[in-house]
C-alpha cells in the first residue's frame, strides 16, 4: 500500500511538473527570439531590411521615372539599413543626365521686304544726265530748224564741245533753250546772242547726233533750262558764276538766267 501511494504521488508531480514546463517554454521562446543573436567572434551578419525591399525598390523606380532619370537596380546601386537607403552606384550618372526642352518646328526667318524706291522727276527716257535738282516744270520740245541752220548748229557743237555725246547735247540743249528764251527764230541769231564760236571742220556723229536729238526728236540732257557755260580750266568768269549754277560737265559748268 505504501509502494502504491508513493507511486501515486510521484506520477502527479511529474505531471504536474510537465504541465508547468509546457505553459513556462513559450513565453522563454518568445523572449529570446526577440533578442539579437550575437554574432560569433570573428564573423559578419547580414543585417535583414526593416521594410520590404520591393515596395522600395518600386517607389525608386517611381521618383527616378518622375524626374526624368534612368531607373536604378535596387541590388547594384541601393543598399537598406535599417534608418536609410543609401546609393551605392557610379555617380557620374547624374552629372550626364539633362533635361531637354522639346521645341516646336522652328520658324523660318523672313526677309526685310526690300524699301520701295521713290519716284524720281528725273525722266530718263527723254533726259540724258540726272542732276541734283531738276525742273519738273522743264520740257525743253522739238524745234523746227531748216538745213542751214542745221549745219550752222552742228559746227557750233563741234567747235564748243564735241568730246561726248552728253556734252554736244549741253551745248545743243543751250542753244535751243537760248532760241525758245530769246525769241530767235535762226540758228545765226542765237549764235551772235551768245558769241558761239564755229567750228572750221566738219561736225563729227556726236556733234551731228546731238543737233537731231535735241532740235528734231526733243530730247534734253538735263530737266532743266541751261542758257549759258564756260570752261573753268580756260577762263574765269564772275557773270556766269551769278547765274543759276545747274550742272558740271566735260570740263565745262552750266547755269540758268537768275
């Protein structure tokens, strides 16, 4: 009877002493895996990412798509700690990367339109030389002369100026403008007017062209009216200078009556 209450007694503090190990090893469990296993003297741990490295690694990829920069691998150039990210790539990435600002078609550049030119009094169809200021009241028109005077007015040109043809036009645009202005109806009433000197030769073509141009088709060599001239490099000469200076040519200057 004692064997058997010992034995009863044992076996209940047995499982007593089962019952309160299998309550106590939980809790002991739970306290020791919440601690940090201290590594080994001599090696390294890898210290586990608080967060999860995806949701990061998407994130990146967002911000980097954002501002305009190549995604990152995540395992090449970006390491987790438990604080922070820290990039662990070539930099020299970002100091490659630019924003380009894309532009429209570029516009073609126009041409400044050309200034319209002004209208000149000065009628090249009828006048032979332009000059500074010319007469748009001036017409000068043809004149009926008879062959005598023809001849008389071609050696007057050859003997004043037979160099050019727009001098012997000046020479012959003065006699006419004097005939008009004085009222002479001869070549010889012009000539003895304003002392010409003739020529003993024969009229050269310009000499003769000049006479046709200006007496027959009514041409002029300048818009305006020309009544005297002589040549500076031969004589001076206060009257002329008092006159209305209108042009310089062929080495001789030309005026209106003032």
């Amino acid at each position: 009877m004692f064997f058997v209450s010992l034995c009863k007694r044992t076996l209940g503090c047995f499982f007593f002493a089962v019952l309160f190990l299998s309550l106590l090893t939980p809790a002991v469990w739970a306290t020791s895996s919440s601690e940090p296993a201290e590594a080994p003297e001599g090696e390294w741990i890898t210290v586990e990412p608080l967060t999860d490295p995806e949701a990061k690694t998407d994130e990146a990829a967002a911000e980097s798509n954002a501002a305009g920069q190549p995604e990152a691998s995540a395992e090449e150039k970006w390491v987790d700690t438990a604080d922070e990210r820290v990039f662990t790539g070539d930099f020299s990435v970002f100091e490659n990367m630019a924003i380009i600002e894309q532009l429209g078609p570029k516009e073609p550049e126009l041409e400044p339109e050309p200034e319209p030119e002004q209208a000149s009094t000065y009628d090249t169809a009828q006048f032979l030389l332009d000059i500074a200021q010319p007469d748009p009241n001036y017409a000068g028109g043809a004149v009926a002369i008879t062959d005598a005077d023809r001849r008389l007015l071609e050696k007057i040109v050859m003997g004043e100026c037979n160099s050019s043809l727009g001098g012997a036009m000046l020479v012959a645009q003065c006699l006419r403008d004097g005939m008009n202005y004085g009222g002479y109806e001869t070549a010889a009433q012009v000539r003895k007017a304003y002392s010409y000197y003739v020529s003993p030769l024969s009229p050269n073509q310009y000499a003769v062209d000049a006479v046709r141009n200006v007496f027959d088709n009514g041409e002029s060599a300048v818009q305006h009216r020309i009544l005297y001239f002589y040549a500076p490099r031969v004589t001076g000469s206060r009257f002329h200078e008092s006159q209305l200076f209108v042009i310089e040519y062929g080495g001789h200057r030309y005026f209106d009556a003032r």
